[in-house]
C-alpha cells in the first residue's frame, strides 16, 4: 500500500506535465495558424489588386 501511496502523486505529477506540454504545443499551433491566416489574406489582397 505504501508504494501505491507514492506512485499516485508521481502520476499525477507526470500527467500534469504532460497536460502542460500538450497545451503549451496547441498555443504554438494556433499562433502558427494565425500567421498563416494573415498570408493568406496579404495573398488575397495581392492577388485582388490585379
């Protein structure tokens, strides 16, 4: 039982960091989407300016 008492909240912890990890990657998609948003609108414009 004390091994199983240890092992939880070192779970946890790594579940946590894992969590962490994950969102602190989906932030960086979203900015890389939001940069590829405004090419394609500087694009859009380029190409209406014709």
């Amino acid at each position: 039982m004390k091994t199983a008492g240890r092992a939880i909240p070192l779970l946890v912890r790594l579940a946590e960091n894992k969590v962490s990890g994950v969102l602190h990657r989906v932030g960086e998609i979203k900015n890389m989407l939001t940069k590829l948003e405004e090419r394609l609108l500087q694009l859009t414009a380029l190409s209406d300016a014709r």
